[in-house]
C-alpha cells in the first residue's frame, strides 16, 4: 500500500530535481560564454551536464545505497526517454534542424560509448576498472571537444558567445538566497538534509549575496559572476537532495506496488531525472535554438555513460551488477534507440513531425511492454510480437528516408 506520505516526498523529489538542474544550468550557461564556446558545445557539454546532475545524484545515491537496479536502470531509462520523448516532443512542435557536425561527430560518439557500454557490461556487472575507462573517456571527449570549438571560434574571429535559453526561470537573486538559507538552516536542524546538503545550500547562498554586494559597489561584472557561481552551488545541492527523496520514495512505491527496483529506476526515476532535459529542450526548441535543444539530448546520453555509469561504478563497492532484463531488452532498446538517430538525422538533417510522432509512438510501446512485464499481463506475448513484426518495417522505413534525403542532395 502507498501512501500520502511516500507520493509527496516523492513529489518533492522531482519538485527539487528540476529546480536544481533549472539552478545549475543558468549558472553554468551563462559562465560557460566568458570562455567563447559556441552554442551546439554548450548543448553537449555544459547543458548537457547540468541537465544530467539530476540522474548522477540518483545514480550515485542508489548505488551507495546498494540499489544497483536504480542505478543503471535510471541511466539507461534516461537515455532512451531523451531520444524517444524529449526529441519527438521538440519535432512535434516545431521540426528541428540537425547540425552536419552533430551528425558527423556526436551522434557517432553516442553510439560508440552505447556499445562500449554493452561490451562492458557483458560479464554482468560494471566494476570499478569499467568505471575508470568510462571517466577517462569522458574527460578526453570533453576536452577535445571544448579545444575544437575553441579553436573554430578563434578562426572565425568570433568573440563570447551570448546564451540566453536556460532550464526555465530562475529566482531573483535575494528570493534564491532566502529559500537556500532557509533550507540550509530549518532543514539542517529538523534532520531533513544531511552536512553536504546544507553546506552547499548556505555556500550557494552566500555567493548569491556576495554578488548583490559586488553589484552595488559597481562591479558588475564581478558580482554576476558570483550569482552564476551561486546558481551552480545551490543547484548541486539541491539536486543531491532531489536525489535522496527520489530513491527513497521510489523505493518504497516499487515495494508497495510489487514491482522492481528495476522497473521503477526505467520509468518514473527515469523520466523524473529528464525533466531538466524537457525543460532545457523544449524551451530552446521554442526560441530557435536548435543546436541546445539537440545537443542537450545526444550530449546528456553521452555524459549519462560515461559520466555517470562510470562514477557509480567507481563508488559502489563490488561496481554495479546488471540484471539479465536489461542485457536482454533494455540496452539493446537503448542501443537501437542510438542507431535510430543516424537515419532520421541525415533525412534532410532535420527531423521531422512525422518522426517525432514516430519516436513518441516507439516510448509508448516500450513503456506498455515494461508494464506488462511488470504485472505479468497475459497480452505481453502478444503485445511483445506485435511490437517486433512493426520494428523492421519501421527501421526500413526510416533508412529509406534517409537514403532518398542523400539522393535528393547529390
């Protein structure tokens, strides 16, 4: 039985993981553009990352907790709603233009690591060397990438790039400094929040006011960088706490209704966790920035394994046992879920509205087999061929718009 308890720490959860992704990502955003990166890296980087903090707070707290089936059901979860939901929400409302880079480097890149991942994984179990190649491989595609775009920058003659879409609205800056100085306080002393979470509430906090009182002396300048790096603070500490109510709802709904961690960590902590990624993308699909609301979905799927399978992987003591479900159906969902990406994005480089209902239609068919499974309905077989007789029609259907969008442009 679930009760009223467990659903609002539950919504309390994904109320503070959104905020905070919102919180980080401002922050990160608009310090990334002093350092004249242009928009598509700071979709696959910055944004990226911003909007991937909610599930490496998950991820990381489920597996200290010895929840494994959270942890890498969250990441792989995730990764499948960015592509399916978040790029077919953003084509239904307004067709989105792809970027050949994008298409040429990054969606490779995101197949790659998807394959490594489903090479690692093979002995059932990501342990902590796994985890090691994965941040490793992480920090040299980061690098690499930000020295590229710096160096085309430089070669353009272009100077700082002006960002404005972020993860929704964020708090004036004395309202942001009172509601993490209350936390920080209130929720310290009634044992809600651990040391960590009100350390970081308070130091987000102070650089809030720190830089209301660099503003009033005329540094300008001086005193927006310190309200970015608060936003960045506050916004960490928020999301770690988003994280600990989340799993431990989570937990006790999948308890209450019977179901497994596992399930639970693909559905509602998956799609609980992309809500930065909805908001950043939907937004930014709205003012035109096309390159962000992209590259935020491929650039968070590529940090989700690396960065975060690898950290949880790193943490965990004994590394992070994958289940059989998921070897079997779950991350090769995810992998074909990749390859499907190619074929829609060289079709014009665009994606369309008829693909983006098509990706939709593909999450509500994953999403109806998982719950199936999950109750042991006895339409799963059924259900389940029916979904494997529509997937080559739907693969050829895609390569061969692919294909003519080529012949088209020769």
């Amino acid at each position: 039985m679930i009760d009223l308890p467990t659903l609002l720490l539950l919504g309390a959860g994904f109320a503070l993981l959104a905020a905070g992704g919102e919180l980080l990502v401002r922050g990160a955003s608009r310090l990334a553009t002093v350092f004249g990166i242009a928009p598509l890296v700071i979709g696959l980087t910055v944004v990226a990352f911003g909007t991937s903090a909610p599930e490496l707070a998950v991820s990381l707290k489920a597996g200290l907790d010895g929840k494994p089936d959270i942890a890498v059901g969250n990441v792989v979860g995730s990764n499948i709603f960015n592509v399916l939901v978040i790029l077919g929400a953003c084509a239904l409302i307004l067709p989105l233009t792809v970027s050949r880079q994008l298409v040429r480097r990054e969606v490779p890149v995101m197949i790659g690591v998807s394959l490594l991942l489903a090479g690692l994984v093979l002995d059932g179990r990501i342990g902590f060397g796994d985890g090691a190649l994965l941040v490793g491989g992480l920090i040299g595609y980061t690098s690499w990438l930000i020295v590229e775009s710096r160096r085309d920058t430089a070669a353009a003659g272009a100077g700082p790039v002006s960002i404005s879409v972020i993860a929704g609205r964020a708090l004036p800056w004395s309202a942001g400094a009172t509601v993490a100085l209350t936390l920080a306080g209130a929720g310290y002393a009634l044992g809600w929040i651990d040391t960590a979470v009100a350390g970081l509430l308070a130091a987000g906090a102070l650089s809030f006011l720190a830089g209301t009182i660099f503003g009033r002396s005329g540094a300008s300048r001086g005193g927006d960088l310190a309200h970015q790096a608060g936003f960045v603070i506050a916004g960490l500490g928020t999301l770690i706490l988003g994280a600990s109510w989340l799993v431990d709802a989570a937990t006790a709904i999948a308890r209450g209704l019977g179901v497994s961690d596992l399930v639970i960590g693909l559905t509602i902590v998956a799609a609980g966790t992309s809500l930065p990624e909805v908001a950043t993308s939907i937004v930014a699909t709205l003012r035109g920035e096309r390159d962000i609301a992209i590259g935020n979905v491929v650039g968070s799927n590529i940090f989700n394994i690396l960065l975060i399978l690898g950290l949880a992987a790193l943490v965990t003591p004994g590394g992070l046992p994958v289940s059989a479900a998921v070897l079997s159906f779950d991350l090769p969902i995810m992998i074909a879920v990749a390859l499907a990406c190619l074929p829609v994005f060289f079709s014009g480089f665009a994606v369309a509205r008829w693909e983006g209902a098509l990706f939709i239609a593909s999450y509500a068919a994953y999403l109806t087999v998982l719950v199936l499974a999950a109750t042991g309905h006895p339409a799963l077989e059924t259900f389940t061929n029916a979904v494997l007789l529509a997937l080559p029609l739907v693969a050829a259907t895609l390569v061969w718009t692919a294909v003519q969008a080529l012949r088209d442009r020769r």
